[in-house]
C-alpha cells in the first residue's frame, strides 16, 4: 500500500495553467453542493490509458482477493465483495503518475473546501465476470477515517448490458440510488461517510482503481493512518 502525505500543501499553487482545474474545480463545487460528483470523461486520457495499460499487463497472482475493514480487523468475507485488488504504489510510471495527480486533486481540495485531506491509499481492482460488492460505506461517521472516496473506470466501451455498475445510496433508507456505469475516464467522488453503495455484477471484466483520501488523526503514541 501506498500513502502519500504533504506538508507543504502551497507547493504547486496556484496553477491555473493545469489541465486539471477545470475538473478539478468541478469536482470541488459537486462536493460542496451534494458531497458526491460523477464526471464522465473526465479523466485526462495519458492517465487513463497509463493504468488500464498496466492493469491489464499484470498477472493474477500480483492481485489478491478483497478485504473488508483494515489491519487486526481486516478479513475476507466472499458473501460481501468477490473483486481482486492490488495496491498501487509509485514505483511503476502509471501508479506514479496517478498517486501525483491524487495529490494534486488532494491539495486542491483542502484548499477549496478545507477537508483536512492528509493521506492517500488507493488500489487497482478487478472485478471478474459475476463479481460484485454488496452495498456497504466506506467510512462511519465519527470514526473521521476515511474522509473522502475516489474511484475512476478503465472500461473503453462498457455498455448498460455489461452490467457492473456502482450504485450510489443517498443514505441508509434509499433503495433507488444513481447508477453509473464503470466506462473509461469516468471520475466518481464521493464522502465516504455519507454515501452507502455497491457494484453489481458484471457480464465482463471490470477494471478500476479506487481510493481514499484520511484525515491525520495522529494522537501521541499511535501513528494513523498507519506508515
Ligand atoms: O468500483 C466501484 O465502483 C466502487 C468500489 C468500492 O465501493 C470500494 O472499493 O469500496
Ligand atoms: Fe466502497
């Protein structure tokens, strides 16, 4: 697992020249209004085709069959979720690329919106033929854990008979929710408090990457997020 943290957050700003800014932008005023933002097309294609590419080069014994909950909680429970991760780090050109331009979406948020986003982890996953991820929440309120989801699709071509769509709960009692469909350079964010969800299942294999961004909840004695 990759993590990547900054205290020097004026860095890179402003930079009003970047591509990124007028998603980013976007991004920052959807979260603001409704605290979730899908944006088809909206990943810059380099990036895109940099992680499908890599993706789908890698072999499946470097992926590992999902967990639920983290460290001593962590375990696998297949009635839950079916889909294969790896954890991406920077130590290939397209993890590095990505786990920068995260940070960059990271700053510029803390700087719009003043989410306290400290840290990032993120992985590849891959949903295979049947795979799913029943309706679940990334965070809980209170625990101040994961703060905010990402998630991007690297599916040229995905149809509505492909299945595998995310499905977005506006809250605990909501059974409708919002589909998206997983198609490539699709940008998904949402906070992970507030948003229950889950993948269907899919005719064909569903490639992702999907992220969070914590809050240093450090206190004496006890690193968190760990290193
Ligand atoms: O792949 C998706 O659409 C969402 C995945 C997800 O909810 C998760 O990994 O927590
Ligand atoms: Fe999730």
């Amino acid at each position: 697992m990759s993590k990547t943290s900054n205290d020097s957050d004026s860095a890179s700003w402003p930079d009003t020249s970047s591509p990124n800014q007028a998603l980013f932008t976007k991004m920052a005023d959807d979260l603001a209004s409704k605290g979730l933002s899908i944006l088809p097309a909206a990943l810059p294609d380099e990036l895109c085709l940099a992680l499908r590419a890599q993706q789908i080069s890698m072999d499946d014994d470097q992926f590992r069959q999902a967990g639920i909950g983290r460290g001593t909680d962590a375990g696998h429970n297949e009635l839950v979720r079916t889909d294969q991760i790896c954890w991406i780090s920077k130590q290939t050109p397209a993890g590095s690329m990505w786990l920068e331009w995260a940070d960059s979406l990271r700053l510029f948020l803390n700087r719009e919106l003043m989410l306290g986003l400290f840290a990032f982890e993120s992985h590849f996953a891959h949903y295979r033929p049947g795979a799913f991820y029943k309706r679940h929440q990334d965070a809980f309120v209170g625990e101040a854990n994961r703060v905010l989801s990402l998630v991007v699709y690297l599916n040229p071509g995905w149809c509505s008979d492909d299945g595998g769509e995310l499905v977005i709960y506006q809250d605990s009692v909501d059974q409708q929710g919002v589909r998206v469909m997983p198609l490539m350079g699709t940008v998904v964010a949402f906070l992970s408090e507030g948003f229950p969800h889950e993948v269907l299942p899919a005719q064909k294999d569903r490639y992702s990457v999907a992220g969070w961004y914590r809050m240093n909840t450090t206190k004496s004695g006890r690193v968190d997020p760990p290193e």
